[in-house]
C-alpha cells in the first residue's frame, strides 16, 4: 500500500473507460478506481512519478459516498476493506461497489464518450439507449462467468493479482463465478507446482465442468495430483509448455480424467470446446449473441457469408444450416487448437470452409482462390479490434452487411471510423452487459454499405 503522504483527497469527475473516474489534484488528472463520479474520496496514488502524464490510484476511504454506493459483495475484492488490510484489492470485480442499474449508467456515459470521440458518432442518433442486462438475468448478477483463471502463490495456494500487479491474493470463492467452478472447492487441492488453473463449465448435455492445470515444471506430476481430488465426474487436462506444440502455441495438453474438451449447446446446436478454446464467458452469451448476429443479417439460402475470429464456430454453425448446401460459410480463425474444435462442429455443414491464419492475411486470399465475394460477415475480435487492414480486407469483400460483435468499446469506436470511410454507415447498436460488477461491456453493431 502507499504510505500516507501519497493519500489525496480528490472529487471524483466524469468515468473513463477502463473502469476508472477521473479526479484532478493541483491540475494533475488522476484516474482513479473504486470510486463513483461526484464522491468525494481519499485516494492512495501509484504511477505518481513527476513525469508521468497522469497517475492513477485506489480509492481508500470515502468522505461524501454516492447514493449509488453499496456494499462489495466479496471482500476481497473490495477497495475499502483492502486499505484496512494494509493490501490491495483483487482485479475482476472492481464495480462491485456500485449499485447494478448505476453500473450499467456508467457503462452507457462510456460507450456514448468513446463513440463520439474515436468515431465522431452521436450513439443516440444510432437509437442507442442504454447498456442492457440480458434476458434471464440473475437480480444480483453473480454466478455468471463460466470461465475464468486462478494463479497459484509461492505456499500453494488459489490466488489471483490485483489491478496492474504482480501480487498474489490467497482467494476461495470467485462470486462472479459458475456455480459449478465454485462447487469444485479448488483451493482445497494440493496445488505446488502449478502456476495457474484454468476453469470452465459448459452447457451441452451433462455438461460437467473442465480444470485445466498449467505446471510451472518444478513438480513432476503436480497437475495429475491435484486432478485425483477434484469431484467425481469432473474432467482435467494438464498443460506443459513444449515449444512448437499445437495447442494454440501454449504447450502440450495432456488428458488427466474425463475429456479434454466441453459440451456446449446454444439455440440446439451442440459443439465442443477444447481446453483453453476461446468461448464467451457469460452464462446468457452465446445465446444472446447468435441471437442478435443472426436478426441483423437475415441469412438467406444460399448466401456466402465470413465469419471472422470464429472460435469454435459459434456463428458459423447456425449461418451455415441457414446458407445451406448451396451458400458457403467461410470461418477464419488463428488460433489453431480453436480452429480444430471448429472443424469438428461445423463438420456436417459441407458449405462451411474453415481455415486457419490471420483474418487479414487470410480473408482476401481466399476470395480470390475461390473467385468469389460475400453477402455479409460477423466478426467478434479480440479486445484490440479488427484494425485498418482487417477492415480494408472487408471493405473489399462485397460484404453489404457486418455484423460486429465486440467486447470494447474504443476499439469498435475505432473500427468504426475506418469501416464509415470504407463506405459503410453505422445502422443500429445495442450493449449489453454481460461482464456485469466489472467495467467491459458487449456491443453488436449492424454495419450497412451504402
């Protein structure tokens, strides 16, 4: 923790994307978390080198809260109670703080400043009002995230790091997690030579939940002892670095028990998910998401469509049953562990081609192998965006839709500015909230050609 004289006092301003509120001291902007705009804090700064362009800091204790205020559901995770501790508060949770419809108020003030200063576009002219809960959602908005990671500390135990740090918190239950990850009691399990767990439930037919152990190689057999105390029916694998290996350029993975791969089923398509595969981490996503993507293209028979950063074929697998035999389903995605789980659920669907590479490599080439251009694509890419040369490759494609998924809202606002100088227009936005307690948002944009 800092020492006292590195405690200011500050009135908390306008929110920033990131999950902070801007606070100035002497005319120097502080961004600071744990906080509500208009409260009046005492904040413990870091970053607060003579240089620095701003510095950044954690609420500590709270002169004037506002209404909107409650109490942190997990402790850990709670700025306040942290600071008594003389430690920091654990990341993943650092709206707890906030009542649910004040966070999703926040959220929108974010999303609307982002779009009108990256893409110069006024979010309520696109009909946008406001971030959403999904439907089916939880009144307290725990449990949801069915995946989610825990490092492990220097004495073995389930741990995870503060904001911007290399400290290990001790942690049991995640509150935001799956109950089923949480029933599994990881922190009860001999965890030496690990160095980090990775945990899934899925949700296909007796989805059951996957423990993926990640050995720090100084315990030979450390994963397959951990795995032998985890509950009857729950399946683990082990992950060991190996350079070269094919499981998306992280190491070689081992089935310990069970499978090595989870059911998963949305909208009564089925498909597995290996290991560390990309899936959306919400309960209510991927239904809610192929949901919207599938309304806002209107997939005919026949189409040819581009489903861009496909995972393991959430979209693709629905767009292609929609395209049918006489439609083609091109589903792009780098990483290969991934791209092999789509290959296996988009097997029945002969119209859908999957191909591994980078989507700005990979889009245009094989368009022109195939002599062919699109209807329309969905693309859900990583935090960073699509970026200038992905959006180039679409702009060329013939697309006459996108449907952009996207789990930040700079990186969209950015992409949309080059997608309007491409010669779409922006036609209709929605956000949901479906990493709520925290700051990320999820926003499904209909991109039209003009």
């Amino acid at each position: 923790m800092s020492t006292q004289e590195n405690i200011l006092k500050v009135r908390l301003d306008a929110p920033a994307h990131g999950g902070h509120c801007v606070g100035r001291h002497e005319g120097r902007v502080v961004f600071v978390r744990h906080g509500i705009p208009g409260e009046l804090v005492s904040v413990a700064v870091r970053d607060d080198g003579e240089k620095a362009r701003f510095w950044r800091g954690d609420v500590v204790e709270v002169h004037e809260p506002a209404e909107s205020r409650v109490t942190h559901f997990w402790p850990q995770a709670d700025a306040l109670a942290a600071a008594a501790r003389g430690v920091l508060p654990v990341g993943g949770a650092e709206f707890g703080h906030i009542a649910l419809e004040a966070q999703r108020e926040i959220k929108s003030q974010i999303f609307i400043e982002q779009m009108q200063r990256l893409s110069g576009l006024d979010a309520a002219e696109l009909g946008f009002t406001g971030v959403r809960a999904p439907a089916g959602e939880s009144e307290d908005a725990l449990g949801w995230r069915t995946r989610t990671a825990f490092a492990v500390d220097s004495k073995g135990r389930l741990a995870m790091s503060p904001f911007r740090s290399n400290e290990l918190i001790p942690v049991q239950e995640m509150p935001l997690a799956h109950p089923q990850i949480n029933e599994l009691k990881l922190w009860e399990l001999p965890l030496a030579g690990i160095s980090r767990i990775e945990v899934a439930a899925g949700s296909g037919e007796n989805p059951g939940a996957l423990v993926l152990f990640i050995e720090d190689g100084t315990i030979a057999g450390a994963a397959g002892r951990a795995a032998k105390r985890l509950p009857e029916g729950t399946s683990a694998a082990a992950l060991t670095q190996v350079p070269g290996s094919l499981t998306d350029g992280r190491g070689a993975l081992t089935r310990l028990r069970g499978r090595t791969w989870l059911a998963e089923s949305v909208a009564g398509m089925d498909y597995r998910v290996t290991g560390e595969g990309f899936w959306q981490i919400h309960r209510l996503a991927p239904e809610a998401l192929v949901a919207r993507v599938m309304a806002q293209l209107e997939p005919g028979y026949g189409a040819r469509i581009a489903d861009l950063y496909a995972g393991a074929g959430l979209f693709s697998a629905p767009l292609a049953a929609a395209v049918g035999d006489d439609g083609m389903v091109l589903s792009i995605e780098g990483a290969p562990g991934t791209s092999k789980d789509a290959l296996k659920n988009l097997r029945e669907h002969k119209q859908a081609v999957i191909v591994q590479g980078r989507v700005e490599k990979v889009l245009g080439a094989q368009l022109r192998e195939r002599n062919t251009t699109l209807d329309a694509i969905v693309l859900d890419p990583p935090r960073t965006g699509a970026g200038k040369q992905v959006v180039s490759a679409m702009g060329k494609s013939g697309a006459k839709k996108i449907s952009y998924v996207s789990c930040d809202p700079a990186s969209f606002a950015r992409d949309s500015a080059d997608l309007l100088r491409a010669g779409y227009r922006l036609d209709a936005v929605e956000v949901l909230d479906l990493y709520p307690h925290t700051h990320h948002m999820e926003t499904v944009g209909l991109f039209v050609r003009h």
